[in-house]
C-alpha cells in the first residue's frame, strides 16, 4: 500500500523517496522515477518521515506534463558529468572533473557563444534562475545561468541524424508539429554547424578523450570506447539519469537518444577539431615515461597478444629508428595542421606488425619454415627458455580469438538497447508507447524464463586486457617467455633478423586529404598470415583491419623510404651516365 | 487496439533517370528527346559500409540477433531460441518497418513456435502470449485468432477453441474488418465445423438410443440446432472460390442426412467443375463417392472419374474405373479402360499392387484372345517398351514377387509374356518356378503364353499401317 512505500530503488536498492509535483516517487539517491503515485490523500502518509515532498522550482512550469524549461546544452552537462563520474570511479586522477573537463566545457560554451558572453542586444534573452528542486543538477555552483538563444533567422543546416531515427522522425512529423521538452531541441538542430561546432553524443567521448589527454591518464581512444560499449561509462539512454523535470520529447530525442555506438575515427577527428575550436594550447608532453607513447603501449599489446617480449627491443628499435617516440611526434598540438594526428593505440600495434614482418616476413611461407626449424630445435633442446614457433602461437591465439569473437558477436546481438524509461515524441501518442514498453516487458519476462541461461546481472569489472595469459600456466600456452633464437642471428656483434627480405604493403601512399586514407585494404590481396595479425590487433582495438594497415603503410613509408629514394636515385644516376 | 505501428505500406516507385531534359541542352533532336522513354534503372547493390562495419547500432545488433534465433530454432535448441528472443522483442518498440513481415510478425511467428515446442511451456502461457499478440497487430488480428484456435484444437480443448472463434467472429474494427473479410468468412467456417463436430456427436448419441428403442426430444431438438448453425457457415465458406475438402464433406454428410439430395449435389458439381475453383482431385472423387451413394448410372460415374484420371492418372479410384470401363459394351470406353490402366501402373505406388494388375492381366489376355485391337496394345506399349522391362520385369523383382506374393507374380508373369515374350526373363523366372512347384494355373500360364508368342512380335514391331484402329 502507499502510506509505507519503503520497497527498495529498482535502479540503486536505496530506501530514499521523494515525491514529485505530480505525485509520483522518485528516489532521492538516484532520480529514478517510479510508476507508483500517490493517489489518494491519506494522512498517513505525509507523516511517514522518509518521504519528502519536492516544492516547486522557480523555473516556469509547463502547463501539460509539468516539466521545466531546460536547454540542450544542460542536457550535455548532465551527460558529461555522468561520463566524468564514471571515469573517476574507474580511477583516474580527481582533478580531471572540475579542474580540466569543467574548464574545456566552460570554454565551449563561450566559444560556441551559449553562456560567458556578452549577449547582442536584439536577440531574445531567457534568464534561468537556478532550480531550487532538490536535485543534484545544480549543485554545481557554477552552472551557466545564463544562456541564450540563437535567433531563427538562421539558415537551416543539413540535420545530421542517426539514420535509423530519421526514418521515425519524418514520420511523426507528418502528423506533430515540430516540437521538443526542452526549450531549444528545435533551434538545436537547426544551427549551422560549421560555425560552431555543435554538441553531440559521439561529441561527448570526445571531450572525455581530450580530457583524458590532456592529464595523461592511461587509457586510450579504443579503451575509452570499449568502457562505454561494456557500460562502464554511461553513454546509450545516458538520458533516463536526467531529472524528472527535464521532459525528453520530440527533437530532443533526436540529440540525446542514440541507437549506435560511438565510431572511433568519429570521436577522434571532433576531438582534433574540438581542441582547435577551443584553441587550447599544446597539450602536455608525451614523453617516454608516458602510458600513451608507443614504447610503453608497445609492451602492454606485446602482452595481450601472447608473444615474446624479447620483440619489445625490437618494436623500440623501430619507434626510435622513425622518430615516432619524439615527444614533438607524439603530443599534440592543437590546430596544428602540418603534422598527423596521432593514434596512440593503433600506431603501437601497427609497430608490433611491422617487427613481426621484419623478424618473420608473414608471406604465409617464411613464418612456417621458421616455425619447423624452432620446432626442431625444441625437441632437442630442453635447456633455456624454447624458441618460439610461430605455428604454435597461431594455434592458440587463433583458438582464444575465435573463442572470444564468437562470445564478443552473441553479446553484441543480445545487447538491450531500451531503458526503463519510456520515450515518446509527443504526449498524444504516450500511451501507446507506454503500451509498447508494457508489452515487451511482458514478452522479455516470458521468454526470459524460457531461456537456458540466467542472465547475469552483473557486469563484468572493467579490465584494461581483454586477452590474458599467464606463465604459470602449465599448458604451455603462454609464448611471453619464449625465445627469439631461431629467428635472430649475429652479425658484427649485433644480432640481427635472419630474414633478409621485406615486402611492402604499399608502394605508394595515398593523400589522406584527398582520399581519406593512407592505403587501401583487401583481404584476398594480402598473405592470410598478415591479415591475422591485423585482425587480432583489429578485435583488441575494436577498430577496422584496414585501419591498422594504414598505420603499418606510414610506417613502412618512414622506415624504407628513404632507401627506395636512394636506390631509385643511384639508379637514375647509373641510367644518366650511361646515356 | 494498438495500430500505431501498422503504418500503411507505400508501394515506393523504382527510381526513374529521365534523360530527356540533358538530350535537349546538348543538341537539337526535342522530337527525339521526346520519343525517348524515361530510363528505368535496376536498383543498385546496398553499398558496402566498409569504414562503418564496426559501427554497431540497434538495427544491425536486432538483425543479428534474429539470425541467432533462427539458427537456433533450426536445429530445435527451443531454450537458446527463446534466450534470444527476449533481446528481440524490444524491436517491437521501434517497429516502423515498411517491410512485408516486420518485427511483430517475427515476434508473433516465432515465439509462437518457441512456446509450441519448449518443454517448460504451458498452454497457459501459450494462450497468455496469443492474447497479447491479438493486440499488436491489428492487420492480422484474425490470422492470429485462427492459429490460436488450431493450437487449441492440437490440444483437444475444443470448448475453449468455439468461445475463441465465436469472440474473433464478434470482433470489429473500422475498416480493418472489412479487409480481412476472408479470413472472418474462416473464422465462421471453422465455427461451422466445430458445429458440425457437435452434431454428430449428437447423432450418434441419438443413434445409440434408437437401438436402444428409445428417443430423447431435447436431444434431437439441440441436434437440429447445430446442424442448422454449422450447414449456414459452411454454406458461406463454400461459396469462395479455393480447396475446402473438409467443409464440403461435412457439408454434404450434413444434407445427406437430412435428405436433402439435389443440395447436395448441386455443391458437389460446383466444387468439382466451377473453373474458378483451383484443379482439386478431392473434389471429383467425393461428388464420384456421392454419386454412387446415390446409385447414378454409370454414365454419370464415368464422367466424374475422367477427369479424375486426366489430373491423378495414379489415384486409387482408376481400379474401379478401369473395371467399370471394362464392362463397357462401348469399343471407346475399353480403350480408354486399358489406358487408365496402363497409366496407373506408370507409377511406383502402383508396382506391386496385384489387384490393377490383374486388370491389365484380365484385358490384356481378353483382347489376345478376340485377338481384336491389338493395336490398343501396341499403342499403349509403345511408349512404354523402352523402360518398363527394367521397372517391372526385372529378374529381381520376379524373385522378389514369387517370393512374397504369389498371385502378384502370376499377374505380373502373364502380361509379361505376353509383351515380352515366352523368353522374358520375368516370365520365364516364374513360369519356371511355378511349374516347379506343380501350381495348375502357372502351367496354363505358360501354355496359353507359349500360344500367343507371336503376340509381342506384332506389337513390339514397328507402327504398322495394316494394324491402325
């Protein structure tokens, strides 16, 4: 019954309610709102302690649904705070939230011209007085209180939208007028982006990235997105941890609800343009004893794909030899359109790639015969660390990754999409998707208990490797301390590869510019032994093969380019002089 | 009703390139411009989302998950199924779909089989789930009513299936309802079974009284009831062009008992030779069943089993009409006798059926010894002569008959001979061991072949004109 509503938050099992103007409890520790309302006076009840009854914000009320004004941009408050805590409870430094991602969001929103500017005198102001709910939302004292609007005069710029959302919107569009919750869902969309860069969802990572960055934590682009895909750092229906008040209707949707996951080279690219747009300065150095810099990542893919860290000597050798461990290299600079942006994380395994086919060629022949040879010697040597056998290793990678991959595509197709919270585009058409969401709640019982496993409740904790392999296995399938013997010989007191040969992937490089990539990718036109590596690296990065390619290509351009100048020009010479 | 999301479906026009506009800028033929038809161009492959395939978002993550549920119902893993199937449903929230079967059908037919197969499933559940079902889709409310009652009938629970039916009938929404007027007239036609069903039991309750000698009114009173509710139904359902066995055998059975001939008949001709009725076999072999019921010529009986033969030339039914044509004084009908013999035999069901080859036995030895017509033979053999000494005369098959039937391989020997010759190996296999057997009829059997060796001489020959009908 209602006069003791002590159930337990479904979201955070808190004993915390509140009770909202619309009679509705709400969970004080989570904002969570429940369907129970309070439907008949009983005096009982306003005596039971634990519950409070929110007053009214100061804010204007709408007359319907009883929501307040919000801007878009409160909304990607909200989300970056969420995404910022979550990074905090995954341990990186504290000083992150409000010394560095507060300031570069402050920053945006002067720079974009929403808050900290003087405003033009014609255009219509709104004055927001803080929300004097109990809600969190505003505890931040610092929260821009004052926003304004851009006129409508503005030409309409191209909608970016999620595809599978365009279809619906254009459909309820038909039939509503445009209409969002917040104040500014419609002119939201409407602005010209070019001019100022606009917030999105995929945007928020970037500034998570770029904060990230910017102290030095250790945790790559690809790591921060698979931490959002596993859940640990809100993302999808990030939405349902706004406050009652902040309705979600018609075009905010649009903005805040995503129905895909963030793309690597997306969040990269508007980290890059972010950063110039707020013309930051260089950011901090990424020198040798940084998590970011390639000898470092180096080591910790080495570990993660199982092979010998003897190699690590090797993939330094390379990093050196190139330059690309420079701190000059490796940190960025903002706006800085003359040097390449770096991708830590695909450059280290792009470096790995490029030794593997130093040492064992990867022509789908030469690794193989190396591979018999170190199997030879193995049987007869029992002393020492065993030589490693490429064949081996394959074997048991191979296992693991498929293992992994096929576990990887059943979670990606059993991902649950929908949160608690119901979403409609207009109130005329609410109860129908309450009536959905009923339905499926229904369906997903039903079916749940028909299925054969129990689903697990928990996630998993977040780990920085995803692939793991111990020495002390005794199974012999862990290759970290195996030896280089077989592959290395001596020369001149310096051990060198014994492979005398090199292919490379590409000749030429493409303009990135111009075409979009440095190289191009073909699964068939490469040895299979190549395009494994490429796609082990693939499924730890979560990022395409043909991605890594391009990054093995610019490093095989800086490693050999110059010898092919030189051997074309003496050529050429040769040519001259016989002419 | 829920019909928010049973968007009409917009027929989308194939992409149209019309050249004419560019023709005319270029150069001066506008007449030819003109003349060009619009150009219509296949609609290109999906491009491939190479730089995107990593990107996963809801559409492709519900696709796949639905191949994962299809895999698993394939191979029966009904627990793996329904495992998938919760992180399907949630399609239903986005379900904008234009395409024919969209995710509520996908849900409705799947979950339909799951809840029908796994062994934790109750009919409760299964009847929860139709309920819910009947309220997604309003364009295929009665499609799902329909299965649910089937599902019902599976299970024996015929109370409940009539109550569902009955409400499915009573059911109306706007226009929706005059769109699946066929699939209502269904609906009716199966509560008219269901009727159908209750009257006989009825009749035979009242049956086993009037052994008894005695009859109850109220019985018989609730009879006529029934017979009057389902025979209004049924009547309906028949009307409709399409294959309805069930409803019109319980249909006529319902006339036929009360008398009511001409009815009856009328239905039967209409179902039988209405040219906008599908080709049905069944069809003519009830209204043939009806007609000897009725004791009708032979005349009458012939024409129905004709055309019988011209579209099941194996049906069972061509026994009798070979012997009905047999004894027909009419040259043509024993012709066509021998044809439908010669026919049904064609086929492998028919290959050890001793009965329709004693028909042919019969004929083939009547017309060797009026030795008239045995270009019928010849004709009818002719076509045949290249395969069916492997199909039917074989050494084997001649072991394998003696061995298991007698009378068959008598038969079978006889026309054997007959076509093949005293050499055949068919015959000379079980003349010889029926001789060794001392059996009097195979002795005569190889008398009577060895007189008409010359037989298969004259029809195995060439057309020969001195032999034409």
């Amino acid at each position: 019954s209602d006069e003791d509503f002590n159930e337990r938050c479904a979201q955070c099992s808190e004993v915390n309610w509140g009770l909202t103007d619309g009679g509705r409890f709400y969970c004080r520790s989570c904002h969570n709102v429940t369907e129970r309302t309070r439907e008949v006076v009983n005096t009982d009840f306003i005596t039971n302690s634990r519950v409070q009854t929110i007053s009214k914000g100061s804010r204007k009320q709408e007359e319907n649904d009883g929501g307040s004004e919000w801007y878009i941009c409160e909304g990607f408050q909200l989300v970056l705070k969420k995404q910022v805590e979550a990074l905090e409870a995954l341990g990186v430094c504290p000083q992150m939230k409000d010394e560095i991602l507060c300031n570069f969001w402050r920053c945006y929103l002067q720079k974009s011209k929403q808050a900290y500017c003087k405003r033009p005198a014609p255009e219509t102001v709104k004055t927001l007085s803080v929300c004097e709910s109990s809600t969190d939302v505003d505890s931040d004292p610092e929260r821009p209180s004052l926003l304004h609007l851009l006129s409508l005069s503005e030409s309409e710029g191209d909608l970016q939208t999620d595809c599978s959302f365009a279809s619906s919107v254009s459909k309820v569009s038909e039939s509503t007028s445009v209409y969002s919750g917040s104040v500014d869902g419609s002119l939201y969309l409407m602005k010209n982006q070019k001019e100022k860069l606009r917030m999105t969802m995929p945007m928020t990572l970037s500034f998570c990235y770029m904060a990230l960055l910017w102290v030095r934590e250790p945790i790559t682009l690809s790591e921060l997105l698979r931490y959002v895909v596993e859940g640990h750092i809100p993302y999808l229906n990030v939405f349902q941890h706004f406050p009652e008040k902040m309705k979600l209707c018609g075009l905010d949707l649009k903005i805040f609800c995503v129905e895909s996951w963030p793309v690597y080279e997306e969040v990269f690219d508007q980290m890059h343009e972010l950063a110039a747009f707020l013309d930051l300065p260089r950011f901090p150095d990424i020198t040798e004893s940084c998590f970011l810099h390639p000898d470092m990542l180096c080591m910790k893919y080495l570990m993660e794909a199982n092979l010998p860290d003897e190699l690590h000597i090797w993939t330094c050798r390379v990093v050196k030899k190139i330059g690309i461990g420079e701190v000059d290299f490796l940190t960025l600079v903002p706006g800085n359109k003359s040097t390449r942006k770096v991708k830590y994380d695909v450059l280290a395994v792009a470096v790995i790639v490029v030794v593997l086919k130093l040492l064992f060629l990867l022509d789908d022949h030469y690794e193989w015969l190396l591979s018999e040879y170190a199997e030879e010697r193995n049987k007869n040597n029992t002393e020492g660390g065993p030589y490693f056998e490429f064949k081996k290793w394959y074997e048991v990678v191979k296992h693991s990754l498929d293992v992994k991959q096929k576990k990887l595509d059943e979670e990606r197709a059993k991902y649950l999409w929908r949160c608690e919270k119901p979403l409609f585009y207009s109130v005329k058409n609410k109860s129908k998707v309450l009536k959905r969401r009923q339905m499926v709640v229904n369906l997903q019982n039903q079916f749940g208990k028909l299925s054969g496993s129990v689903q697990c409740a928990e996630k998993p904790n977040p780990s920085s490797f995803q692939l793991s392999w111990s020495e002390k296995n005794t199974d012999g399938s862990c290759f970290h301390g195996h030896s280089l013997k077989g592959v290395l010989q001596e020369k001149r007191g310096l051990l060198t590869a014994m492979n005398p040969d090199y292919w490379l992937c590409t000749v030429k490089l493409c303009n990135e510019k111009l075409c979009g990539h440095l190289a191009h990718y073909k699964e068939v036109e490469f040895p299979q032994s190549y395009h494994f590596v490429l796609g082990l690296f693939s499924f730890l990065l979560r990022v395409q093969p043909s991605y890594i390619h391009d990054e093995v290509c610019m490093i095989e351009h800086k490693l050999f380019n110059k010898k092919l100048y030189k051997k074309l020009k003496y050529n050429t010479v040769l040519r001259s002089k016989k002419d | 009703m829920d019909s928010f999301l049973e968007e009409e479906e917009e027929d989308e026009e194939a992409p149209t390139v019309v050249v004419a506009g560019k023709r005319r800028r270029r150069s001066h033929p506008a007449a030819q411009a003109a003349l060009q038809p619009p150009l219509h161009l296949p609609f290109p492959p999906p491009q491939p989302v190479s730089s995107n395939e990593h990107k996963l978002n809801f559409k492709k993550s519900k696709e796949a998950c639905l191949s994962y549920i299809q895999d698993a119902l394939l191979q029966k893993q009904w627990k793996r199924a329904a495992e998938f199937l919760t992180c399907y449903v949630e399609s239903l929230e986005k379900d904008y779909s234009r395409e024919h079967i969209g995710p509520s059908e996908m849900i409705w037919r799947i979950g339909t089989e799951i809840l029908w197969h796994h062994s934790q499933s109750s009919m409760k559940e299964f009847n929860c789930f139709m309920e819910q079902m009947k309220t997604l889709g309003v364009k295929r409310y009665l499609k799902v009513c329909l299965e649910h009652v089937f599902h019902l009938l599976c299970n024996g629970q015929i109370d409940e299936a009539y109550q569902n039916l009955s409400l499915a009938e009573s059911w109306r929404f706007g226009e929706q309802t005059a769109i699946q007027d066929k699939e209502m007239k269904l609906i009716q036609a199966y509560r008219g079974l269901l009727d159908y069903y209750s009257w006989s039991k009825q009749k035979n309750i009242l049956l086993e009284q009037g052994e008894d000698g005695f009859s109850d009114l109220a019985v018989e009173q609730e009879m006529h009831g029934y017979f009057r509710k389902a025979a209004v139904n049924l009547k309906e359902i028949i009307k409709i062009p399409g294959v309805w066995d069930i409803f019109v055998k319980c249909y006529v059975d319902l006339l036929e008992f009360y008398g009511d001939h001409n009815e009856a008949r009328q239905v039967l001709n209409e179902y039988a030779y209405n040219s906008k009725f599908p080709a049905n076999p069944n069809a003519h072999v009830y209204l043939y069943q009806f007609l000897k019921r009725q004791r009708e010529p032979k005349k009458s009986l012939i024409s129905a089993l004709k055309i019988l033969h011209d579209i099941v030339p194996s049906h069972e039914l061509m026994i009798d009409f070979n012997t009905m044509l047999q004894k027909s004084k009419k040259r043509k009908k024993r012709r066509l006798g021998l044809e439908v013999i010669f026919a049904a035999l064609d086929y492998a069901g028919w290959k050890e059926n001793a009965k329709a080859w004693s028909c042919l036995a019969r004929q083939v030895k009547q017309i060797v010894v009026s030795d008239k017509h045995l270009d019928w033979i010849k004709q009818e053999w002719n076509s045949r002569k290249d395969w069916w000494p492997a199909f039917h005369f074989s050494r084997y098959l001649a072991k394998r008959n003696w061995q298991e039937d007698k009378s068959l391989s008598y038969e079978k020997a006889l026309v054997a001979g007959i076509l093949l010759g005293k050499g055949c190996k068919y015959f000379k296999y079980v003349s010889h061991q029926g001789c060794k057997a001392q059996l009097k009829r195979f002795r005569m059997l190889k008398k009577f072949v060895n007189r008409h060796n010359l037989v298969y001489l004259k029809i195995s020959g060439p057309p020969d004109s001195s032999v034409q009908p």
